[in-house]
C-alpha cells in the first residue's frame, strides 16, 4: 500500500515525498484512514513504527480542509498534542512542521524547563497545532495564555505513561478545558496498552477504532536481548569492559536514579569513555547539549533515567543498556526500544544482580520470553551475596516541574513510512551505592575472560 491510497492529500503527501517516505508502517496504514474518517482511535505499536506520523498526517489534513467552529475564537488552539515529556513534545512539534510545511496551519510547542514567557508571546500570536506537555499547559491556562474552548482534535501521545497515577490529575484538569469527547475527536498512541488503561481511556474516548499491530508489550523481534548475571558492586567494570571488548561506539545506558546517572557517567569518563548523562535534575539546556553530542558521535555513552525512554529518535541506536532493570516492567518494552528502529537491528543488555531476580522475573512474564543469560568468565556471580531490597529512585515524575513545566523530559523515522523528527520553537506548519555486605563479598577477580552464552530463565 502506497500513501496515496491512504486518501492523503497532495500537500500532505508532497511533504512525505520530499522526505524520502515511499510506503507507510503497518500502524500509518490502519490508522490514518480512520482519523481521516473522524473516528477516535486507540492505537498501539511497538515504539520505532511510525506511531507520530500515524496520527500528526491526517490531523494537519482534518485541519486544513476544514474550518474552525463559528464559535471558535480568533487563535484559538484547534488541536492539542499532550506528550509525557519535553524532548518528544520538541520531536513532535518538529515532525508537525515538516510534514505540514505546505499547509498554511501555525503550531507551537510548550513545555517546562525554559522561561515562558517567548511561550506567551508565541501563543498570542494564534496557534492553529499546540504541542504541550500537561503541567506547562496547565501553567499557561492558569494564566490566561492559551483558549482551548473550541479544541477539535486531542492527541494523547505515549498515552500509558500519560494516564498513569504520575500523570493522571494534569490529564483530567486540561480535560475540563476542552469540549466534550462527543464534540472534539481524540487520539491515543503509545507503544503499550494495559487492561487498566484501556479501562480509563474509555472515558476520554468516544466509541474509538482500537488498532494494535503487534501483541501488548512485545518487544521488537529484531532487538538481541541479553542478560549478564553480575554483582552490583561489579556492574560498571563489566560495563565498561563490554564497552571496551565490543567496541561500542555509541551506547545509551539506563539507571535508576538521578544521582546513579552522574556517577555512572563520571566513573565511565575516567575508564576512558566519554559518557555523559541526562536527567529531570539537568537544565533543558545541558539535556539538549548532552542528547546532540551523542547523536552527533561526541559522546560515546548517555547515561540516562527513564526521561529517555520516552520518544528519543536516534537514528540507527546499536545499543541499550539496562544498568539497572526498571522498576515498573513496561518501562523495560520502552527502554530497549531506543534500539531496533526503523527497521535497523540493535542488542539490548541487561546487567542483573541478585537483588533484581524479582524485577527480571516480571519483565519476561510480560513479554512471554525468557532472555538468554551470558556469563563472562571472571564476572561469575559470588553466592554469599544475600538480596536486598531495592530503593526506589526518581519514579515516573522524574523531570517534575521546572518553573512550572511538567512531565519527564524526554520519534522515530523509518524510510519505510514516517516517524517523529526533532526539534522545537513555532513556526507556520508549516515551515546504588553497594551495601556492606555486597563489598566484602564481591570477588575482584580478573575483568579479562571468554564469554559464554547460555539459555534459560
């Protein structure tokens, strides 16, 4: 199926082409015809398919065929995009612009992090395309800076994380804000859908398409999964030691807390791998400067809490590494699939030690797989370490707010269909620390052996 069969018009489709897009992904072709038709949707596909050009394409289309309501008034915001995040608010608003680049619609994007006052004078300007995560969009609503009285479209994108209990109160607020879901049509994407989910969305949604193109909570089938059993105390030597062996030029490792994510990055620097890290602690400048020296080759490793998890493109990301296993298990789905876009393949490693066999276990209960375990001779895990319970770290709400902003900060293109960009501004739319136990009993023994690869859970 080709995009002109996707009844797409040629403004639309000529901005498509000039991407280089031929065909689009399997969720682009369920769901686009169904937006285009005014139908809710609630789709779900694995992150790396196309899921933002699923629902930004026939949205920029809906939008300029149609007039605004009589009632709306002049600027008033026609379509809202809620994001969980900062960087994916930035990457939608970018991939808004490219793809409504000949439509004469104007889009702006909102977030925490930065001063919002430039925000303020953006939205008085008229916006036609407003994408926000939920607390700045509440901050300037308080203010009196953005109407939303006469939305017609509502995106909830990565909408699981959007409706978790982190995110839960911001969503209903902004809901009071809009029409009624009988008279605005409302769109949730994300990459997992729980039966808790679907159950809440049912109030957000009026009579929705579901349109799923892969099992709930599968992982990409062109990602190697790996599990390297390992003390805690040892887990950055074996790191680094892989990132040595394997000559890792680019890898985006995953830790539980913020504090975790600057040590990590520091130790990693002094074995002699530039590293740097990114987290809701980090002004939105230092994240931006931390991202764009990765994506560039600057920075060979970006050590980052789940903020990252969420809607980071990096084109042809070869690997992810989980330092340590996130406590909720979709977050698992979320992290490795930074990797394995577009159709390219990528290995996601994870490091475990003892005190995270309960966190595994669940991982591979939701993806219906038993991971492969790889053991690295000199690596060999010392028994006499007892499980400890884990401290929880920053949680979904990482990023908090920033002078008001929300969300934790954080599309992804394929040459076979479309995915999110990058970037931000208006434009026309156009245009843990070891226990004392796990010390004396970690075996310092030699760091240089063979690995080799078992199975099994």
């Amino acid at each position: 199926m080709s995009f002109e069969e996707l009844g797409l018009s040629s403004e639309v489709l000529r901005a498509v082409t000039e991407q280089g897009y031929d065909n689009p992904t399997p969720i682009q072709s369920k769901a686009i015809p169904i937006v285009l038709d005014g139908k809710d949707v609630m789709a779900s596909a694995q992150t790396g398919t196309g899921k933002t050009a699923g629902f930004t394409l026939p949205l920029l289309q809906r939008l300029s065929q149609q007039e605004p309501p009589a009632s709306a008034k002049r600027g008033a915001v026609r379509a809202l995009i809620m994001t969980p995040t900062r960087e994916l608010a930035a990457q939608i608003h970018e991939s808004v612009k490219m793809y409504g680049k000949h439509l004469n619609l104007k889009s702006a994007v909102v977030f925490g992090g930065v001063s919002i006052n430039p925000q303020i004078s953006q939205l008085r300007r008229g916006v036609d395309i407003l994408i926000a995560t939920p607390g700045r969009l509440l901050d300037h609503a308080g203010q009196g800076t953005v109407d939303l009285s006469s939305l017609e479209i509502l995106v909830l994108d990565e909408a699981d994380r959007m409706l978790d209990m982190g995110f839960i109160h911001d969503v209903k607020r902004v809901l009071k804000l809009v029409p009624g879901k009988e008279e605005r049509q409302s769109l949730l994407f994300s990459a997992t859908f729980s039966a808790e989910i679907k159950q809440l969305a049912s109030t957000i949604l009026n009579s929705p398409q579901l349109v799923e193109v892969a099992p709930q909570n599968a992982t990409a089938d062109r990602i190697d999964q790996q599990v390297y059993k390992v003390d805690k105390v040892r887990k950055r030597e074996l790191l680094s030691k892989l990132i040595s062996d394997e000559d890792w030029k680019q890898v985006l490792v995953f830790t539980r807390t913020k504090h975790g994510a600057n040590r990590l990055a520091e130790q990693l620097g002094k074995d002699g791998h530039t590293s740097a890290a990114i987290h809701g602690n980090k002004s939105q400048g230092a994240r931006t400067k931390a991202l764009a020296g990765f994506k560039a080759g600057n920075v060979k490793v970006l050590v980052a809490t789940d903020i990252a998890a969420r809607g980071l493109d990096i084109d042809q990301l070869p690997n992810v590494v989980n330092f340590e296993l996130p406590n909720v298990a979709e977050d698992y789905v979320h992290r490795i699939g930074r990797t394995a876009r577009a159709g390219m393949s990528g290995k996601a490693v994870s490091l475990v030690c003892i005190d995270e066999d309960k966190l595994l276990a669940g991982i591979e209960r939701l993806i219906r797989k038993s991971l492969p375990r790889v053991d690295v001779e000199g690596f060999e895990v010392d028994p006499s370490i007892p499980a400890e319970p884990i401290r929880q770290g920053g949680g979904h709400r990482d990023a908090g707010r920033s002078r008001g902003g929300a969300g934790r900060a954080n599309g992804g293109g394929s040459r076979q269909g479309p995915g999110a960009g990058r970037g931000a501004g208006q434009s026309r739319a156009g245009g843990g620390r070891p226990s004392s136990a796990q010390a004396a009993g970690a075996k310092r023994q030699g760091a240089n052996g063979r690995r080799r690869r078992t199975t099994g859970a």
